[in-house]
C-alpha cells in the first residue's frame, strides 16, 4: 500500500471515528455520561472551595478529580472535530 493509500485509510478511520462519536454524544448513554461528568467536575470543585488551603494533598486529589471528567468531554469532542476535518479532507481529495 502506497503512502497516499495509508493517508486516506487513516482519513477515513478518523471521519468513521468521529461519525461514531458524535452518534455517541446525541446518544441517551451520551447524554448521560456528560451530566455525569458535568456533575462529578461541579462537585469536585465545590469541595476545593472550601478545602483548607494549608493541605496541598487535597487540593491536588480534588483539581485531578475535576479535570478528569473534563478531559472526557474534551476527549470526545477532540474525536469529533478530528472526524470532520477528516471527512472535510476526504472531500477535497474527491475533488482535486
């Protein structure tokens, strides 16, 4: 298989991964895992607000615990977005 062949291929996995994503994301499961993840991140932080700001050790344990349900949802989207500009290549490719 060609270089060009082995482009396209992973062009067209990312657009697939992406349309997969996004079907995900508008999903009932989708949904739900971004409340969840909304929720888990509001929690975390409003247990930071009050932590006492002399325990460091609680501090870093509760900035991870919101950041990870926000690289889950930016995860997601970076899928998606990476999906589109694929299909967005894909259709140049057609055209040139």
């Amino acid at each position: 298989m060609t270089e060009e062949q082995e482009e396209y291929k992973t062009l067209i996995k990312s657009a697939n991964a992406g349309a997969d994503m996004e079907t995900f994301r508008r999903s009932n499961a989708g949904q739900i895992l971004h409340q969840k993840a909304v929720e888990d991140e509001m929690e975390a932080l409003r247990k930071l607000a009050v932590v006492d700001p002399a325990d460091p050790v609680t501090i870093r344990a509760l900035q991870l615990e919101a950041a990870v349900p926000r690289l889950a949802i930016r995860w997601i989207e970076e899928i998606i977005e990476q999906g589109e500009v694929a299909k967005f290549s894909i259709e140049e490719t057609k055209t040139t």
